[in-house]
C-alpha cells in the first residue's frame, strides 16, 4: 500500500515536467503579407509606378544614398523617369494621398 502510494506521488510529481508539445495551426509566415497598391515597372532605365490610388509622394534614391528623384504633390495614379546614374539598385519611397506609405528595393538594368 504504501508503496502504491509512493508510486502516484512520483508520477503526479513528473506530470508538469512532461508536457505535450505544442503545436502550431498558423502556417509561415504568421501574418499573411497585404497586397500592395502600386506595381513598379521597368524597361531598361526608364521606371513606371502604377497605383490604385493617388500618389501623394515619391522619392528615389540610389544604394550609395543619393537621391535621385524627390516629387511633391504627384496627384495622379502613375508616375515615370528615368534613370540618369550609373548605379543598379534604388530604393523607391511612395506616400499615398490615404496616408499610407510603402519602401521598396529595385534593380535597373
């Protein structure tokens, strides 16, 4: 009897310790990513923003931190340049009349 009962103290003692693992029922990654409003389209060094809404703002800037194009007040839902540096990545900052606003790397051929 006493041995019994020794035996469910030590059992009842090692439950914590013996816990099932947990399992996840969201896949990678946990949040799903937002569509963004704008396409960016290249053809050599010309770029085109297309959006669904109005661009408010845009400012390029090159990798090495010169800024290349910075226009206030864009008004329409597309906007195009080109490219007057030799350098191949850009970043590319849009400020949405909703108040959103979205960064994003690029590449230029």
């Amino acid at each position: 009897m006493i041995l019994r009962l020794l035996f469910v103290l030590a059992i009842m003692n090692l439950s914590p310790v013996a816990q099932a693992q947990v399992v996840r029922t969201t896949s990678y990654p946990l949040e799903k990513a937002e569509r963004k409003p704008y396409k960016i389209l290249t053809s050599g060094k010309q770029v085109t923003v297309k959006c669904t809404g109005n661009i408010k703002t845009i400012m390029v800037w090159t990798a090495s931190g010169h800024r290349i194009v910075e226009q206030k007040a864009v008004g329409a839902t597309s906007y195009s340049f080109r490219v007057t540096v030799n350098e191949k990545i850009f970043f590319i900052m849009l400020r949405m009349e909703n108040g959103s606003h979205f960064t994003e790397k690029i590449g230029v051929n």
